[in-house]
C-alpha cells in the first residue's frame, strides 16, 4: 500500500463501514502518506488557538478553529473560513485532538458542497490512557510525523 488510490480507497471503505457521510477516515500516518503523494491536499487543522500554542502545530497546515477558546463556543465562520482558504474541489484532510471536532468540520464541509473530505482518526493527540491523560497512545504527535511548538 503507499499508491494515492490505495490510501484513498483504503479510508473510503472504513469511512463506508463507519458509516460516515463524507469521503473516508485516514489514520494520521495514512494522512501523512496522502498529503505527500496530493501536492494539492489541504490539512485543515480544526484545534483552538490555545491547543495550537500550548501542545503544537502541523507543517503547513490550514488552521481554521471549530469552537473557539475559552468557553468552546462554535465558530461561526468557519465555512466562510474554509471557503477563503481552501478550493471545494480539493483534497481536505481535517485534524483536531482527537478525531471528534474534525468529524463534525469534514460533516459540514461537505454538507457545503466539498468534495473530497476525510477525517484524520485519533487526531493530533490520540486516545486517553487508562488515566485519562493523552500520553502516546495514537494520534499525529506520537506517531513521530512532523509537528513543532511555538
């Protein structure tokens, strides 16, 4: 597996199964693999300003937020946002911590008239361990893809 298709078809089947209304659902290093192979592929980072700053930032990356900080209002923009800095007909891959802000994002982009969206499973954080704390089980962080802190 590695071929553009591959992948694609690859989320668009767990995306069939998962039931999901959009595209498909890409693990974060399938993610990666998609926007290496699509130059054109947008990742649309849903995480608030303070997540951003305080836990960390994808290359290149569009950052648009789903709920605002504090408070966790929802963005009401964000498909004006979205529509200002990402083309409908392009390939988008929506990130959030865990994988639930950027389902409803990839919902309502596509209710909007995208195209091509997929969720990225298990975010930029991943899973809570037995403690409740999101400490390296899953997610684009700990999977050792590239990311940085400002």
């Amino acid at each position: 597996m590695g071929k553009l298709t591959d992948l694609l078809q690859l989320a668009h089947d767990r995306g069939h199964a998962l039931g999901l209304p959009y595209a498909g659902a890409l693990t974060p290093g399938e993610a990666s693999k998609v926007l290496e192979l699509a130059p054109g592929a947008k990742l649309v980072d849903v995480r608030t300003r303070a997540e951003l700053d305080w836990v960390g930032r994808i290359p290149g990356a569009v950052e648009i937020e789903w709920n605002h900080y504090p408070g966790g209002t929802p963005n009401p923009n964000f498909l004006a946002q979205l529509k200002r800095q990402v083309d409908q007909e392009a390939l988008v891959l929506f990130i959030c911590r865990s994988g639930v802000r950027s389902d409803h994002a990839a919902r309502a982009a596509t209710a909007a008239g995208y195209t091509a969206c997929y969720n990225v499973l298990e975010g930029f954080e991943g899973d809570k361990d037995a403690l409740g704390q999101r400490n390296k089980i899953g997610g684009w962080r700990h999977a050792g893809l590239p990311w940085y802190q400002s």
